[in-house]
C-alpha cells in the first residue's frame, strides 16, 4: 500500500463509526466502584436510622467499598439478564408500613422476591433486665418513659398490655415488651392519675375533661385502630382535681364523673344510659366488681355510696383534717381504697364498708414527685411507691405480703400501676432516675399474693 492508500484510508476509519460495543460485567462492576470511590471525599450525611435501603446507598459513604465489591458478585449473578435489569425503572425500597428493612427480605439473584410480612412491633425488643436487686423477681422488658399509674391490662389482643407515654397511646406485648401499636393521645388531665379502662374489647380514654366538657374516646383492643367516641353530659362543671373519673363495672358498663354525677354508658352503643346525682363535685369513682355499690369522693374527701341500677344513695362518711383532696378509689368487696395527699405526705386508706370514720391506713407516701396509687387486679389490691411493694386482701384490708423497693445510690427506684395481665403474669411500671431506667417490669410476687 502505498502513502497515498494509507492516507485515504485513515481519513475513512476516522469519519466512519465502529459498531457498537457490548457493555460488559466488567464495565459496570468497573463504574460502580469508580463512583463509589470517588464519593468517599465528598460531604458525609447522617446515617439512616433503620437501616438501608437501595434507594438510600448514595448517603452510607463509609459504606462504598463494600458495596462496589458486592456490586461484582450481583451483577455477575445477573448477567443472564443484563438487558433486563438494564431496562427496568423499578426500585427495592422499604415497605410502605416503615418496616425496618432488616425485617424484609432482599435477594441478590436476578428474579426478585416479595418482602416478607412486617413485624407487628414498632419497638425493639430487649432481654429481660434485672432491676432493684431482683426484689420480687423484679426484671425490666421495655425502656419507654410512661405516665405514672398509667399502665393497664385486659383480655383483648391476646391479654395486651396498654399504657400513656408523653404523646401517645401504646399497646405492649406482655411477653417482650414491644410496643405493638401505638395512635397519638395527650390525656387532658395533668397531675392526677387517670389510665386507660379497657371493657371487652375496647381501649376507652378520655380525650376531653375540662369546664363542661368530657368526651370518652374508644380504640380497638387488638390494633388501636379508633372505635368511636362518646359524649357525655355534664352537670355544673367537672373537678379540678380529677383522680381516677373513669371506671368500669358490672357488665362492662363505664362510669365517668361528671360535674355534680356520675354517668352510666354503654360502650357497645355509646349511648348514656343512666346518670346518677350526687350532692357535690366527683373527682373520683369506683365500682364494685359485682355491680352492687358505687362509690364517689366529692369534696376533700367526703364518700358517697350509691345503688348503681337505681341510683339510691346508700351511705356517705368524710375524712376531715385533711390538707389536700382524696381519690384514686378502688372498690372491692370489703370496701373502698384511695388515698390523701401528696409526695411524701400522700399515704393509701382501707375504709371497711364504705366507711371512712373505721379508715385504716396502709401504706406511706411514694416521694420524689411519684405516687402511690392502689390498684385491684388479679383478686389482689397492689400498692406501689417508692418504699414497699405491697399486695393486700380486698376483702379485709389486710396486707399479705410487702417488700422493700431499695434505692439507687440513695435514689429512690419506684414501682407503680401494678397490674396483673390475662396471662396470669404481674406488671408495673418503674422508673430510676439514677441509672435512667423506665418502663414496663415483670415481678413474681410471693404465693401469698394469689387471689
């Protein structure tokens, strides 16, 4: 070839395409890791907090190498479809729900597979913590900071645990402590206990309790979806000092004061049924587990006593001297629970039969801003606090075992809100400010506090 041929022929290879060239394993392993790599030096943004997800890889830099390692290995094993994937716009993402991905399933061949069913918990779930030296068997299965004397129990949603953190409403699985649901609820009583009341298979709160308002709002027991709301007149004005104003009965019925009564609703048709007059304000109520008595504190403490079918008054009693008003009351067969004052001067009563002038006291104030609120579960009145743990007789008063509750470093630890669960097992909520330890305890009370 001459130099007047070779030149033609340079100046044709030049103008002239050559066919296109298969894009290779190689060729894209080699642009991956050639990206990631040059992502190492760039701005550093917070890492996600449940985990990764692949449309969320750009931001995990410290995560590049081993990534555009793996990138070799997946698209290797992709290679027999390479066009496919090459074409597709669709993206692995978390599911819709907000399932942690390490909950999800993700496979690294070519046919991809369906995420599996999320987790019903929304909260981690820890093993179990001993905690106050073990007193009672006392462990710690959840670390969220609830509202005191706010934990509840029923036999809905397999025996789950219910109770108030800043905010919300959670239902707690008895057996790990997560938090298995949870609906945004602000109770609107500060200061003064007030739980969730749970009646079949329903959550009830109270959304409104102030002036002339109360509104009950209902949530299902198995998924806190909503069940209704139930408005209920008020006679006068509601209490300023409203300690335990909703309760449960004898057929499931609920009783709220209200003003200067106490009203009667069915839950199943949320409807009033029954309103029963009283001679002053109710901060508190309770009901016999029978249905036979009704009892309200009115006043600083003064305790009325009330035929709840046909609203006859059957006795009323006062507890005079007193520097702060009374509540929290607890009915059961041998009388009425509650307590006086507050901090350290708040202390839990037995009045036998109704009767507060044969008022016998039962344990001593909790401190520290906490309370000490009786509770009736299980067949067992429980009292808690921050000095001793108690289970007592319903029928007679008499306590039947107690305990010590120690302190952290001359801190005090606390025990409160003690229910037993459908499961048969025993729960309270604790806290200790020293080690910053909150949430949902188990205890294995002594024989003697079978009921």
């Amino acid at each position: 070839m001459n130099t007047e041929e070779r030149q033609l022929a340079e100046m044709l290879h030049r103008v002239t395409p050559e066919p296109p060239r298969r894009v290779t394993v190689e060729d894209v392993a080699f642009r991956l890791a050639n990206e990631a790599g040059g992502a190492r030096g760039g701005h550093r943004e917070p890492r996600a907090r449940r985990g990764l997800s692949l449309g969320n890889l750009g931001r995990a830099r410290g995560w590049a190498p081993a990534l555009a390692a793996a990138a070799v290995v997946v698209v290797a094993g992709a290679s027999a479809g390479i066009a496919t994937v090459m074409t597709s716009h669709s993206h692995a993402t978390s599911p819709g729900d907000g399932t942690p991905l390490s909950s999800a399933s993700m496979s690294t061949s070519a046919t991809s597979t369906a995420p599996s069913q999320p987790s019903t918990s929304t909260g981690p779930t820890f093993p179990p913590e001993t905690i106050a030296s073990g007193m009672w068997g006392a462990e710690l299965i959840n670390r969220q900071s609830f509202t005191q004397a706010s934990l509840a129990a029923g036999a809905s949603g397999g025996g789950s645990l219910y109770a108030i953190p800043p905010g919300f409403l959670d239902r707690i699985s008895p057996v790990t402590g997560d938090i298995l649901d949870q609906v945004p609820y602000t109770s609107p009583i500060t200061g003064f206990p007030n739980r969730p009341v749970v009646t079949g298979s329903t959550v009830w709160v109270l959304s409104s309790y102030s002036g002339s308002s109360v509104v009950l709002t209902g949530y299902n027991g198995k998924t806190l979806a909503p069940a209704g709301t139930v408005t209920v007149p008020v006679s006068g004005q509601v209490s300023s000092t409203p300690q335990g104003v909703l309760t449960s009965g004898s057929g499931g019925y609920l009783y709220v004061a209200a003003g200067s009564a106490v009203a009667v609703v069915n839950p199943e048709t949320h409807q009033v049924i029954n309103r029963i007059a009283t001679s002053g304000q109710v901060s508190s109520v309770a009901v016999t587990s029978d249905g036979s008595k009704l009892y309200v504190a009115t006043g600083a403490l003064t305790l009325l006593a009330y035929n709840p079918a046909t609203g006859a008054q059957l006795g009323s009693s006062a507890m005079t001297g007193l520097s702060s008003t009374g509540g929290n009351l607890v009915a059961t067969s041998g009388g009425v629970w509650g307590t006086v004052g507050i901090g350290m001067s708040e202390w839990v009563w037995f009045a036998p039969n109704g009767d507060l002038s044969q008022v016998v006291r039962v344990s001593q104030g909790a401190g520290a801003g906490l309370d000490s609120v009786p509770t009736f579960s299980g067949g067992v009145v429980w009292i808690g606090g921050s000095r001793n743990l108690t289970c007592a007789n319903p029928a007679t008063g008499q306590v039947m075992a107690s305990t010590a509750i120690p302190t952290d470093n001359s801190v005090v630890e606390y025990f409160g809100s003690v229910t037993v669960a459908g499961n048969g097992r025993t729960y309270a909520l604790y806290q200790n400010q020293a080690a910053q330890q909150f949430g949902v305890a188990t205890l294995t009370p002594p024989a003697a506090c079978s009921g």
